[in-house]
C-alpha cells in the first residue's frame, strides 16, 4: 500500500465525499427493502452470500462469517434468526456428516429474488452516479 505524502484538495474531497454519499445512498435503499420484507439487513446479506458463493466454497457458517466480514458467533445468530423465520435451514453435508451446510428455503429463496429484483432496478436508476462518482474519484472522468 502506497502512502499519499502530499495533501489532499478540496476538490478530492469533495470527490471522495460524493462517493461516501452514493455508496451511503444505496445501502440505506437497501436497508430499507430488507426491514419492509421482514428482515434485517444483516439477514439480507446472509442470503446474499448463500446464494452467490463462488463455485466450490461451501454455505458453511464460517464461510458465510468470513464472507461477510464478521465473527463465527455472529454468523450463528443470524442463522438462528433466519431458521426461525423460515427462510433458511441447516442440513448435513452429504460427502461429511460432521459438517453442516446452509441451505435457503423455497421462502429464502423468494425473499431473496424479491429483494435482489429491487436492488437491480435500483442500481440500473442510481448506478450512474455512483460509477460517476467512482471515476471522478480515481481521477478518470
């Protein structure tokens, strides 16, 4: 990681502030999606991350915590908090029966799809300005 020694303009400021603001922007679209379908934005995530793990990694919970950037114990919770909501289930690996997937259900699955259908329409509206903002940010428009 390179270090910056000389100082920042206001103009890159105001860049860098831009940005912060469409990318705040778009996460508070879709903290609210997540709390008018019932869950909470964490929980939207979880899905998120269940569903679009890369090939080969497995919905295990420290997968999922590691792909979401928070402790094994909190992955846990929102686990608890989706089986309990009906949108996710626990089942044993077939190949391992030590080890236990995460798996969406068909209501997982529908609430996910739901919100991911917003969150594109979303992007398509908005993700102008936020790739606007980006550019201008690194310097290329």
């Amino acid at each position: 990681m390179t270090v910056r020694t000389s100082q920042l303009t206001i103009r890159e400021f105001r860049e860098l502030a831009e940005f912060r603001y469409q990318i705040r922007r778009f996460l508070r679209f879709s903290e609210d999606q997540a709390h008018a379908n019932g869950i909470e934005p964490q929980q939207h995530q979880l899905l998120l991350a269940i569903k679009g793990l890369p090939d080969g990694a497995k919905p295990t919970i420290g997968e999922l915590a590691s792909r979401m950037l928070i402790r094994h114990h909190s992955a846990v919770e929102l686990v608890n908090r989706l089986t309990d909501h009906g949108a996710v289930e626990r089942v044993v690996a077939e190949a391992d029966h030590r080890e236990v997937l995460v798996r969406l259900t068909k209501k997982g699955e529908a609430l996910l799809h739901s919100l991911s259908v917003a969150h594109h329409e979303e992007l398509r509206a908005k993700g102008p300005e936020l790739m606007k903002s980006l550019g201008e940010v690194l310097g290329g428009a």
